[in-house]
C-alpha cells in the first residue's frame, strides 16, 4: 500500500528568508494560578538522537538524524530527503513579528529550549500553570506519523514509528510520568499491525494514539471500507483514546486556492464539525460503542450547530440508506462517543447544558503559533470565573483526567488554585 504524498502546505505569506535581528521571547513573569489545567494537545520538537538508536543496528545510516548544513542549520535526513527544522515548528519561541518568517530554518538553541528539551517543558509547564501535558509530534513527522508511512522502504517507516513510541515513552514521558499522557503514533499502512501495537503500547502505558481524521486523503482506504476496524477493536479493547488532531490528514479546509492563510486559521474549527460527522456516519461508532474519540484542536463552538444538523438529519431517517430508526440517534453518538477540545470558546462555555460539561476539555498548542502560553490563566479566567468551581475543575482538569487515566494535579500545585474556591 502506498501513501499519497502531501500536497505543499499553504505558505503564501510565510517567508523562508532568516531575520538578522531573530530573538526569542523572554521568560515571562509568574503568573498567578487560576486553575490548574490538563492540556490535551501540545506539540514537541524532536531533538537529535530519536531514531538511530532505536532501529536495527542495519537501518541506522538510514535512519533519521540530524545533520548541518554549510551555515550549520538543521536538517532531519534520511532516504535522501533533507527537511529543514522551520520555525513554524516552535512559534510561540518568537515575537509574533517574526512568524511570517515560519519557513526560515532555525537552531535548536534559537528556539526556546521548551520547545524540544523536556526539562525545560516543564518549567513552562509549571509557569503556565499546566499540571499535565499529551504531546503530539511536530510537523515534521505529521500529527499521526505521515511521514513514516511515506518513506521509500516501509519496513525502515516502521521501525521509525516503533522508534520514534519508545522515544516518546522512555524520554519524554519517562522524564516525569505524572506530567505527561503518552501518546503513540500509527504505522498507516497496515490497519493489522498497528492494531497489535496499540495492545502492546497498552500495557507500556500509552493512553492514547493520534489517528487520522481521513485516512482517504492519504491515498488509504477510507474510514466507510471497514479496513481499519481492527484498530478501533484494538482501541476499544484497551480503553485507548483516538485522538483525531485537525491537519492529520494533511488536508485542512480552504475554500479557495487563493485563501490566504488567514482563512484557514478563522475555519480552522470547521475541520473537527467535518471529521466527527464523518467518523458518525461512517458507522464507527456503532460498530465499536465504547470507543472514545478526541477531536483535537477542533474547538467547541460549533457543536450546539452540529446537533441541530444532525437533529435534521435524524427527521430523514426513514429515507436514509446508512442510518435505521434502530440506532441511537447520530446526536446521541457525538454526545456518547466524542470529546472535544477547547483553546479559546467564550460562546461554548455558556451552552455546557447542550454540549456536556463532561465532554470538555483545554489545551495550550504549545509551541506552535495558536499556543496560549504564557497566558493561559489569564484566558481560562476570562471565560470560566463566572462558572462553579466543580465545572471549572471538570473542564481543566478532571475530565482529562478520567478520560485518559491519568492523575489529577495535586492539591498543592500552583500558589492559589480553583481548589481555594468553593
């Protein structure tokens, strides 16, 4: 099986030229602590030293690794191909003054060191107030492991994906457990081998995997052929959460060829109300109940729209070719089998009556350019202070917890934490 290349990211005003005067941001200020917060998508970039170690000693040249160019800036190699460290992969490093130079290739030391260390990450973490962190991998490797798949030698892809899970759990998560959600990648070509991965992975630990939201726009079979039920079976069975990040599919929507990048950024949500009406009607969570479902960094706005369009729907029932009047309504699954995520939804936050208090979540998206660091509290604040402080702790913390089995903050963390509150 071979997968489709991507197509060119949209970068009509993204510049590869480096700034002279590149600077990265200061460490901010302490911040006071409103609640304590689980964030459900992060993002890292991988140092040197992911992959050679970990694959057969026979692929290693082969391998992905760092190496430098003439002016000694970075390069992932490997097969042949050269892809450059840009600075769209840590943006939150920069003064937004410098984002529309995201395709400039940048140095590891010129990022700021949380982007890729994770001792660092942690004191960003800390400073942000963010107990718990589920990172996803960087564009680079695709949000659920494209690149792999697209290697010229499947088998070095997937010794990569196996290397790139051990990394993830024996480094990153391995650093501090209690502070991170492992989540693995897939090997997208083969439903069965990756389907045996999450049963291993399960008992390693890993919480979660980042799956794509359309397969079919990577040249795979598509979520309505039944191929990939041996992993949502995989997953059901092992209380493993799909996690379906927008853009996984290489594909986000733009309606024109000529949408500038603004465009994108204002539909973004329109990507996550797309992969979930889809995932329903491709029946998947009917064949597999207890699967449980992220869409992530999908907002949550647009649910309440949704379920009034999938209301209509189910008025239709009786004409549909895909639905019976036997299965739970297509509203009941979004509500039963789908979790959503929020970076910055006023509006959700006051219709938790329609959507779920329990179906909730935040993130911070550090470090990529939607990221609310430094300032997360000050945003959960804005939003959230009007609400009880059981919602408040629900949406920040406990329902990520419950979700992915992980430990809530402890009483102490922070200076002065929504646990103050009544």
């Amino acid at each position: 099986m071979a997968i489709a290349q991507s197509p060119a990211p949209v970068r009509n005003w993204w510049s590869s030229e480096r700034p002279a005067d590149l600077e990265t941001v200061p460490d901010p200020p302490p911040r006071e602590i409103f609640t304590p917060i689980i964030s459900v998508d992060d993002h890292l970039l991988e140092p040197p030293g992911v992959f050679r170690p970990r694959v057969p000693a026979r692929m290693r040249e082969r391998a992905p690794e760092i190496v430098l160019d003439d002016d000694a800036l970075p390069h992932w190699q490997f097969e042949g191909a050269r892809i450059p460290v840009e600075l769209s992969t840590g943006m939150a490093s920069f003064p937004r003054r410098f984002w529309r130079h995201a395709m400039a290739t940048i140095r590891y030391e010129e990022f700021r060191r949380g982007t890729w260390d994770v001792h660092a990450r942690l004191a960003d973490m800390d400073g942000d107030g963010v107990w718990a962190s589920l990172p996803f991998p960087s564009t680079i490797w695709g949000f659920a492991g494209r690149t792999f798949a697209q290697m010229t030698d499947p088998e070095l892809g997937r010794a990569c994906v196996r290397a790139y899970n051990d990394w993830l759990l024996e480094e990153w998560v391995g650093a501090c457990p209690e502070r991170f959600i492992a989540c693995q990648v897939p090997w997208m070509l083969d439903a069965e081998t990756t389907a045996s991965m999450v049963r291993e992975n399960a008992d390693r630990g890993f919480r979660a995997i980042s799956f794509s939201e359309n397969p079919q726009r990577l040249g795979l079979p598509s979520l309505y052929s039944g191929y990939w039920d041996p992993v949502f079976a995989a997953c059901e069975e092992t209380d493993t959460v799909i996690n379906l990040h927008v853009g996984s599919s290489s594909h986000v929507t733009r309606p024109s060829e000529e949408s500038p990048s603004e465009v994108i950024v204002a539909l973004f949500p329109l990507n996550g109300m797309m992969a979930a009406t889809d995932w329903i009607f491709a029946r998947i969570p009917l064949r597999f109940p207890a699967l449980k479902i992220v869409l992530s960094e999908a907002g949550v706005s647009w649910v309440p729209m949704l379920l009034e369009r999938l209301r209509r729907v189910e008025r239709q029932a009786e004409s549909s070719s895909v639905w019976t009047l036997a299965d739970p309504t297509p509203a009941e699954v979004l509500l039963r089998n789908f979790w959503f995520t929020s970076l910055e939804d006023p509006s959700a936050f006051r219709q938790l009556d329609t959507i779920g208090v329990d179906k909730i979540m935040v993130e911070t998206d550090y470090p990529h350019s939607d990221a609310t660091w430094p300032d997360t509290q000050r945003g959960l604040r804005t939003q959230l202070a009007d609400l009880p402080g059981d919602t408040v702790r629900a949406l920040a913390y406990g329902t990520a917890a419950q979700l992915y089995r992980h430990p809530a903050p402890p009483p102490d963390f922070g200076t002065r934490t929504i646990s103050e509150r009544s």
